[in-house]
C-alpha cells in the first residue's frame, strides 16, 4: 500500500497497525514531516511493517527491488483532489509506473471519499 502526502504518517501508522502481512510506504515532500512521522512511527518501521520516503507525489519513483502497488490512497492532496490539476496529472503518470495493473487509487479531498482512475499507457 502507497500513502501519498502522508505528512508525518498518522494513517500509515494506523493503516500498518491492522496490516498481518503487506507493508505501507508513506510518502511526502516534507524532509520535516518524514523525519517527525520516522520517530512517531518508530515501532511499525521496526516491525518492517511501514517505511516512509521524503519525496514529492511528482518524482515518485519504485526503487530496485521495491514491488509495485496494489492499492494507493491520498487524503487532501491538491494535486490530486483537484486543486492543481497540471500536477495532478504528473502525479498520475508516476503512480501509474509504480503499481500493479490491477492497482486502485482513492482520494479524500474532503467528502466524499472517491475512487480516482489510475490512467495506463
């Protein structure tokens, strides 16, 4: 699972608390809010359960070896709720490169929660 704009991971902590198998990374472009949400976060990270990345939803790239995603969300991010719809549609494109197929994106801009469609070549 890919959180996107996790800020300092409050949902990915929630989210990697119920998680039995499967991992969740939390992304943001904050370097202050990762390092927050790292000393937050610092049993499920431990636990191999979660990790967090300091990077913009733009430049998101899988590294060697990381496994694409199945299931992304983003709660009240403006590029993808609508606010900036030129980045938002950057910020497809990579979550796109990064997930399965079969891969669901939802977005909470405020209410309600949607599904948004993950574009394919």
């Amino acid at each position: 699972m890919l959180e996107i704009g996790c800020g300092p991971g409050a949902a990915a902590r929630a989210v990697a608390a119920m998680l039995t198998t499967g991992h969740i990374l939390g992304i943001d472009r904050s370097a202050r809010a990762i390092t927050q949400g790292e000393t937050a976060a610092a049993a499920e990270i431990a636990s191999g359960r979660m990790s967090l990345r300091a990077v913009a939803a733009e430049d998101f790239v899988l590294r060697a070896g990381e496994q694409p995603f199945d299931l992304v969300f983003a709660v009240r991010v403006g590029a993808l709720d609508g606010r900036h719809p030129q980045l938002g549609e950057r910020v497809l494109q990579q979550i796109a490169l990064a997930t399965t197929p079969d891969a669901r994106l939802f977005v909470d801009g405020g209410d309600p929660l949607r599904e948004v469609p993950i574009p394919r070549p």
